[in-house]
C-alpha cells in the first residue's frame, strides 16, 4: 500500500501562485510514475501533471508553461508549481501514485487539496 498526503491549497488571485506537495509513504520502493490530477465541480478528474521515475514529465496542454512538476525520489515527494494561475483553473487537485505488486499496478490517490483561483 502507498499512502499520499497532499498540501497546499489555497485561495489566490489570478495571475497569482501556489505550490502543490504531495509525500508517500509506505511501500514507497514500488512507486513508478507520480502526479497531479484535478477535478472541478460537475466535471470529470483530469490529468494536470505526471513525472516517472526516469525524469520525463507529461502535461496537459491547458498547464503548459504554467505549471511545473517536480519530484524528489529520496524524500518521495512530488510538487506542482502553478504560475500565472487562471479562474478555469479553480478544481480540486489530487496526487496520484502509480505502484507495482508482484504482476499488477495499483493506483493510490491523495485525499485532495481545494485550489481557488478568484479575485
């Protein structure tokens, strides 16, 4: 089992910033790719962000040049940046962490942390 913990979420201005991070913890040896995802209200949980254990990074096209992930494989971390932040921007952010036991993976995800963009 692997177990996330996210933090840092908040309310900011548009234009404005926030740093997203998430810890794991528990069977942390098996993690392969981590995340970010967000879901807005009434909308279905998108990918924002994702970095694998070999440094490449995938994005969503709504976040590039925005938004940087970055993760720290000793600490077992991993942290979204968000600049320029935008209204539309305004979801419920989620880590995700991809894990290997035996033949399958799992997905384990954070509890969620409320990000608001709004003036």
């Amino acid at each position: 089992q692997v177990r996330l913990v996210e933090s840092g979420g908040g309310l900011v201005q548009p234009g404005g910033s926030l740093r997203l991070s998430c810890a794991a913890s528990g069977r942390t040896f098996s993690i392969s790719t981590m995340g970010w995802y967000r879901q807005a209200p009434g909308k279905p949980r998108e990918l924002v962000a994702t970095k694998s254990p070999s440094g490449s990074t995938n994005y969503a096209e709504f976040v590039k040049g925005r938004f940087t992930i970055s993760r720290d494989g000793a600490k077992n971390t991993v942290d979204l940046q968000m600049d320029s932040l935008k209204p539309e921007d305004t979801a419920t952010y989620y880590c995700n962490a991809k894990w290997v036991f035996g033949a399958n993976m799992y997905d384990s995800w954070g509890q969620g942390t409320q990000v608001t963009v709004s003036s």
